[in-house]
C-alpha cells in the first residue's frame, strides 16, 4: 500500500545560490504527521561525451563537500528556464572546450531522493569537435580521457566516488557496447 | 591544476533531524573568494539484495522530493556512529524483511557531491532469508522482487530514476554478469 504525503504546512528555511531549503509538515500513515526537510534544486546535466577513440571525456576539481579532487563526467546546473540539452551542450563546452555533433538524452535520474528535488538529465555526446573551454574564473578544472573500458574498472574497484559520473559511464558502456 | 578551496568563513544555516546546512566562505583560484552553501548528511547505505533466483529485491514508496511513488533499491541512512555494514544488515532486514547470509561491501560514493557530503555504501547481500519487516510507522513501503536482467532494461530505457538505484543495478549485473 502506497501512501502519498500531503503537505500540511511548509516552513522556508533558506534561499540561496545554488538551493534553497524548507521544512514540510506532511500527513503520514496511520493518520499522523511527520517533518520532510527538503533541499530545493534547479536540477542539472551530465554528459558522457565519447571520443571518436572510445575514450570517455572526464573533469577533476576540488569539491568543497567533499573536501577533495574528484573525477567526474562533465556536469552542471541547470540556469533558470534553460531546457536541459542546452545546459548540457553549454556545460559540455565551458568544461571540456568540446562541441558534440551528435548529443543524445540518455535517462534522467534523482541524485538525493530522500532530501532532494535535483533531478539530473544525462547525455551521450559523440562526434566531438575541439575548442576553447571558458569555465567560471571560480572554478580550476583538469580535463582527462579515459577509455571507457578502464573507466568501468575503476568503478567496480571503487575509484569512482560520484553517483552521477557511475551512472553515466555504466550506461555510456551499454550504449557503445563495452564488455 | 587542481586548487583546494580553503575555508575562511563558515555559517552554520540549519541544524535538523536528517541534515544541516551550513554556507560556507572559501578561497577559490585567482586569489579571489566565493561561497559554498553544503548540506551536511550522516550517509547512508543501499543493498543490492539478489534472491537465489537471480532477482533484485525492490522498494516503491513516496518521496516527499519528487512529490512521486518511486521503485529503489533498499535503503536508509547510517543511525549516528552505526558501522556501514551494520547499517546494510538493519535496513535490508526492516525494509525487506530479509537477513543475508553473505553480504559485501561494492563501492560507496557521494550522491551530489556539488553540494552535499552525503557518502553512500553500496552493498551485494546474498543467500538470502526471508522475515518479517519492521520499518518505521511513518514509512509506507511495497516490496517487489525483479530479475536483474529486466531492471538493467528498466534503467537504460529511463524507468529508473534514482541514481543510487542505478548503481546498485549496473554494478550487481556486472558482479552477478549479467548479459
């Protein structure tokens, strides 16, 4: 039996940059109420953009939440109205320099389900053209190329720390066929 | 070249019973500074539960976040300084019912890591016993049991949208191989 949770009340915690927070009074089963503390996202876009080598384009930078250099897929918010495949073609140049001739929407998927509305939308990029990268002057980004291959062995041995950059290079691996 | 971003600042935002908030004032590249907002998460942990029958255990429950009924794997946060494993082992008994003979350690990662430090472990249980559940009042949760096979459909044409789901499926197909 599925029980949906009706807000009761709604408390606005914080606005900020990136997310804004609120505290939800919800009705739960068995006629009582509960507290959801939800985080507020614009939500975001990943790209697994393949080189003509079948190698996977691939970023690190530091992150604060972490407090250490990740490798990631190329990835970023979403700005405002902008639809996702535009995000995702403008995140894929100002990280990578990369222009794709071919970008495909894969799947999209909830980083957070628990606490946060994000929803991240994933795409295959191929037929790669190279360019200038023009990141925010915030940010300090290395760009790497991995074969996919490697990269999935580096998910199943564990170095790939980041929910998004696994679900993109498992899925990039059944789309190209990479045993 | 990777910069770490020191902090220099740090305000705490929201103190609550799943997660904190706090904003904070960080060194970034060119001598400059920005602000970081990071919800602060305890962890969690997500088993891929595989029944002798070659099937992945599943839950279907409302998320306040996504305002939605949502098939996941198995799952729930680390009470306090609760042990990962002993996490895996107490969430795949309340919410399934299940006990594992044989349960592994997969990988663990961040699930969004721009702005939380929530890390979660993934877990492979096996030989598994079924029992009675006991998840809390307020949850309502489905139990349905799908071969892998038919879940790595279900994730590369987009009917999965959790993405630690995604993991747990991907990364179980490729431990358990299937094709």
């Amino acid at each position: 039996m599925v029980f949906e949770e009706k807000t009761i009340d709604s408390e606005r915690i914080y606005e900020g940059k990136i997310l804004n927070l609120r505290k939800d009074k919800v009705h739960v089963v068995g006629d009582k109420t509960s507290y959801r503390e939800i985080v507020e996202h614009n939500g975001g876009v990943t790209i697994a953009a393949i080189t003509d080598e079948g190698c996977m384009v691939m970023v690190r930078q530091f992150r604060k939440a972490a407090e250490k250099v990740v490798l990631e897929a190329p990835a970023g918010k979403i700005d405002g109205e902008e639809a996702p495949l535009t995000a995702a073609i403008r995140e894929l140049k100002e990280e990578t320099g990369y222009t794709a001739g071919r970008i495909e929407h894969l799947t999209s998927f909830y980083s957070s389900i628990g606490y946060s509305d994000e929803k991240l939308h994933l795409y295959l990029a191929t037929d790669l053209l190279p360019g200038e990268t023009c990141f925010d002057p915030s940010e300090a980004i290395d760009i790497y190329e991995y074969p996919l291959a490697e990269l999935k062995k580096m998910v199943l041995n564990g170095e790939i720390e980041d929910a998004k950059t696994i679900a993109a290079i498992l899925i990039a691996c059944e789309k190209i066929e990479v045993k």
